[in-house]
C-alpha cells in the first residue's frame, strides 16, 4: 500500500531562515500532491497544489518541488516568521484518493 | 464565505450511546469525506462520497456509518461508540481544479470522547 513520510516530527529554524521540509513517498506516483498547513485544535487549510508534470510551484514566501523519481516533495518557506509556526502536512492524490502524511510540526524561533 | 461546517464541536458520550456528527457545506462540491486524526497516526479517511447516494469505504470504516442524500450534508453516525473511537473528527468537502487535481476544505472538527 501507498506509504508517505515526512521528514521529521519536529524541525526548529531561526526566524529569517529557509524551512525545508520533506515528504518521500513509496510507491505509486500520484498524479497530484497537496501541502496544507494546521495549527492546533483547527482543520488542515490548503496552500498549494502540484502536478505531477510540474517540477515547481511558488506562492509568496512558499515553494514547492516534486521529484518523481526520487518520489519526493519538498516544501520550503522562505524569510521564516514565528506566525509560521504550525504542522505542515503533504497529502497525494490520485484516482480521487487522497492520502495524508503525519506531518511535521514547524516551530520558527524569533 | 465557503464554508465547512460541523456540529457538535466536542462531544462527550458512553459506550454504545448512538450518535451523529452532522456536516454541512455551501459549495455545491460532489465530493466530500470524513477523517478521524490522531496522535502519531495523523489524518485517516473514514468514508467518503463522491455524489449524492455514493458512499465508499476509506481506511478506516469499522463502527461508522454515513449518508449523503443531499449534496450538502454528509452525517457520520456511530451506532455503538466504543472508546477506541475516542479521537479528532473533521468532515472534507473537495473542489476539483480545472487542470486536474483538488483541493480539500476542512471543518473546524469535532473532538469526540467516548467513557
């Protein structure tokens, strides 16, 4: 069945610093991939979708890559803030299945 | 405002007392599901349905039941909670992008113990 990591469970950055945050996934390609983000006691909220024949998506401060070969994602946040504090989750789609990750959970200290 | 919206936000019940979470959503979206989220085993798919009368099983439908008879609502139903149900509840209604794709919008949740 369709397993999906991300990285860590918890990653500390300095506030004004890049995030990276990652998410591998085994083995069927979806042909779409989401990242939300979820602060505590709240419903996962969309940021950005991907294709699986895109190789980047920007928003503001926010970037994402998808490597169907390596069969990873990478979501970064640039110019890091402590209001970015929160769990980021990345979810594959495909065939109207959609599978969450655990998340990580980003703390930026000021 | 697009809207997910759940009812009850928390709720505390016993073993075996039936009872349903209700969700409603004013987007006009086909397709809508329920997850169940806990700590260190992160969002589940409990039930989904892709239209009216369409309900499929996600990953972890044992002890729930759903209807959709209208496009807007999708209830969850515990017939006999037990406390391994005992979890974060959040209802899901998709909008599908023009170019392929979806994006989910989320209640709020409902934080459910069962004694």
């Amino acid at each position: 069945s369709q397993k999906i990591e991300q990285n860590s469970e918890a990653l500390n950055i300095q506030e004004g610093k890049t995030a990276t945050l990652t998410c591998n996934y085994t083995n069927y390609s979806p042909a779409y991939l989401q990242w939300y983000r979820q602060d505590p006691g709240r419903g996962p909220v969309f940021l950005l979708l991907i294709r699986e024949n895109e190789k980047e998506k920007r928003k503001e401060r926010l970037k994402v890559t998808f490597d169907t070969t390596l069969k990873q994602s990478l979501f970064h946040i640039t110019a890091s803030q402590p209001a970015d504090s929160a769990t980021y989750l990345c979810a594959l789609d495909r065939d109207d299945k959609i599978i969450f990750g655990k998340g990580t959970r980003l703390h930026i200290l000021p | 405002e697009a809207q997910v919206t759940q009812n009850p936000r928390y709720l505390i019940t016993v073993t075996g007392k039936k009872l349903t979470v209700t969700c409603s959503q004013n987007m006009n979206h086909e397709y809508m599901s329920w997850y169940r989220q806990d700590p260190g085993l992160g969002l589940r798919q409990i039930y989904y349905s892709m239209n009216v009368e369409v309900t499929d099983k996600g990953d972890v439908p044992e002890g729930y039941k759903v209807s959709r008879k209208e496009k807007r609502n999708f209830p969850l139903i515990l017939e006999s909670p037990s406390p391994n149900q005992t979890s974060l509840y959040f209802c899901a209604s998709n909008e599908g992008l023009a170019g392929g794709g979806n994006i989910q919008y989320f209640g709020a949740g409902t934080r459910l113990s069962v004694l």
